[in-house]
C-alpha cells in the first residue's frame, strides 16, 4: 500500500524520498479532475449535436477598485504563503503529520509576508488598470463546457458534506461520543452521501445557469463512474479500511490467470495501521491484516471503469433525454449492492434484518433508475407520437 505519494514514487522509481502528502487525498482529488474533464468532453459533444447551447451572460470589464475583495485577497495569499514557506523551513516538522501541520497556527510569517506583499501590489495595479467610475459589463456567450471547472467544485464541496453526514448517519455512536472530532476529522466519508448531495448540488448550480436539465444529466453519467473509478483506487492503493471481508480460501482454478491481490490481500502499510506488525519493517505503516480480504474497492473500480466505456459509447445512440444518467444509477446500484456481501461495513436491524446503509441506498437507486427509464420512455413516445 502507498499512504502517502512518498511511498509510491519509491515504488514505482526505487528512489527514498520522503514526500507526506496523502495519496488518498491527492487520488480524490484526481478523481474529480478527471470526472470534470469528461463532463467538459461530453458537454462538446453534446453542444455540435445541438442539444444544448451557450447562454447570454455579463462579465465585469471596468469598475470602482472593491478594496475588501483586495484584502480579502491579501489574506488569502498571505495565509497559503505561510503555511508553504513553513512546510518548506520545517519539512521535518512537516513530514510527522501533515494534518496536524496544516490546522495548526505553525507556518513562515516572513514568507507568508512576501506574498502578501507581492499579491498587494499586483492586485491594485491590476485593478487601477481596469478602473472606471461606474461598473461596466460587457455581454458574451457562456457555453456549458467551459463551466465544467465550476461544476465539479460545486460538487466536490456539496459531496463532501454529504459524505460527512452520511457517515455520521452511519456511526451515530462515534459521533454522539465524539461530535467535534467526526465533525472535523479528516477521515470518516460515504461516498452515497457525496453522490447524492453532489448531484443535488450539481443540478441546483445548472438551473441557475439554465441548463438543460435531461442533457445534463446525461453528461454527468460517464462523468461520475470515472470519477468513482478513481476514487475508490483512492481506497485501494491507500488502504483506508474500505476493504472487504476476509478471505482466507484459495483462489479458485478459474481464476488461476488473475494476480492473487485480486483475489485476497492484507493490505500491507495500510493507512489506518490496521492488522499485525510487518517484520523487519520500520516507519509510520508497518502493519498489514493478518487474514487476506477481498480487495472490493478494485471490484468496484474495475466495474465503474466497464460501465464509464459503456454508457459513453451510447451516448451518440440513444436518443432518449435521461436514460442515460437512470443507467448509470441502476448499474452502481447493482453492483454496489452485491458487493456489500463481501464488504466491511457497519449495519442496521431491520425487522431482524442485518442490512448496510449502502445496500438501502444502492436498492433506491435501482429502483429510482428503473422507474426513470420507464417514465422517461413513456414522455418521449407521447412526444413522438404527438408529431
């Protein structure tokens, strides 16, 4: 396992540089790039079909200097210049938790004045240069690839509340004896949470900018199994407890082609320390679980990699607004929900039942995608046949 970026450009380079970042955080945030560089992809495409198109908008060109925007930058700047300036003078300080060091008042103040100073000067400069008296806007035409950028820190940050109230949801316990540490850890995130309060806000910035909702979110279907597919090799290649239940069978002869960590894997160095010491091993993530389990964030990574090629492949052949996005629901909900019966995961007893949030959620989601194809079918041949 790699828990920071370190350990995997020394495997994959045979270097020994010691390099903190978490992989997990910098694969997550892979995975919302790439999503947003798919969803800017579809939006082209679908823009030369005519199926959607660039809106009338206003920019600003000139106007009074706005002196609390400036300071608002300064302080921005001056904050990132010091926290930067002090991983750079206490890298050693640095490298034994890069959490507790970057929400703590440790930092270079020197440097972090410097760049105050300088993001001071260019700032009003360029705001003299575009100084007027009276705000003036100037109209242009707002195409929706070019808000791709936009939509995926919409979603990444309205994910990442979901994500955080699904998971308390998920461990009240946890949470009722600790409120402020799940409210503010750096762990502890459900990825049905991100994905439905993500798409709520996905949906809520696209009304505002007049967006096709159906073209929508039908180029968000690819979109979000790529950025699914990324982010759970986030938990892969990490290690963060996602994994499934142990596995100490042989793989079975069928499966003799396969590598054997695709079968069962005690995620050595994992990231949440979790199993027995390695021996011979000395660091921060020395351990490894002393039964194999199922690699499930692999399985779900491969599927959604499968389904991503799927649905955008039929993009240019089905014809029928949202089908498209209800796939892709049903197709995560299937798999999702098969997959928690080799999966760790907390549960709820229901009527004697024994049954994880996730298989509630990915059943809803088969339901909810079934029940929009059909109702989406109905409404265009009505359509059709009107014509």
């Amino acid at each position: 396992m790699f828990p920071t970026l370190g350990h995997l450009i020394n495997y994959i380079f045979g270097t020994n540089i010691l390099f903190p970042m978490p992989t997990y955080g910098f694969v997550l945030v892979m995975a919302f790039l790439s999503g947003g560089l798919v969803l800017r992809q579809a939006f082209i495409q679908r823009e030369k079909w005519g199926q959607i198109s660039s809106q009338k908008a206003k920019r600003l060109v000139s106007g009074p200097i706005d002196y609390s925007e400036l300071l608002l930058g300064v302080v921005f700047n001056f904050i990132v210049g010091y926290k930067i300036g002090g991983i750079i003078t206490d890298y050693d300080l640095f490298t034994k938790g890069v959490d507790s060091y970057i929400f703590s008042t440790l930092g270079n103040i020197w440097i972090g004045l410097i760049v105050a100073i300088l993001t001071a000067v260019y700032s009003y400069y360029k705001a003299k240069q575009q100084y007027s008296p009276e705000k003036v806007f100037e109209e242009f035409d707002e195409y929706p690839h070019a808000l791709w950028l936009n939509i995926m820190v919409v979603a990444a940050f309205s994910g990442i509340i979901g994500a955080k109230i699904f998971d308390i949801l998920e461990n009240l316990d946890s949470f009722f004896k600790d409120p402020m540490d799940q409210l503010f850890s750096s762990g502890g995130f459900t990825f049905y949470g991100g994905l439905i309060m993500g798409i709520l806000g996905v949906l809520a910035y696209a009304k505002k900018k007049k967006i096709n909702v159906l073209v929508l979110m039908d180029a968000t279907a690819p979109a979000i199994l790529v950025a699914y597919a990324v982010g759970r090799m986030a938990c892969m290649l990490s290690g963060d407890g996602c994994w499934g239940i142990p596995n100490p069978d042989p793989k079975p002869e069928f499966l003799a082609f396969l590598p054997d960590w695709m079968w069962a894997y005690d995620f050595p160095h994992n990231v949440i320390k979790e199993g027995i010491p390695i021996p011979s091993c000395h660091g921060d993530y020395c351990y490894m679980l002393d039964v194999p389990v199922f690699p499930t964030p692999f399985y779900e990574s491969a599927f959604s990699a499968v389904f991503a090629t799927i649905i955008w492949n039929l993009q240019s052949k089905v014809k029928v607004g949202g089908i498209l996005f209800f796939l892709m629901l049903m197709m995560n909900g299937v798999t999702r929900f098969f997959i928690e019966k080799i999966r760790v995961n907390n549960t709820y007893d229901i009527l004697g039942h024994h049954i994880t949030q996730a298989e509630i959620i990915s059943s809803l989601l088969v339901l909810a995608g079934g029940i929009g194809i059909y109702f989406m079918t109905r409404i265009y041949q009505s359509n059709k046949s009107k014509d």
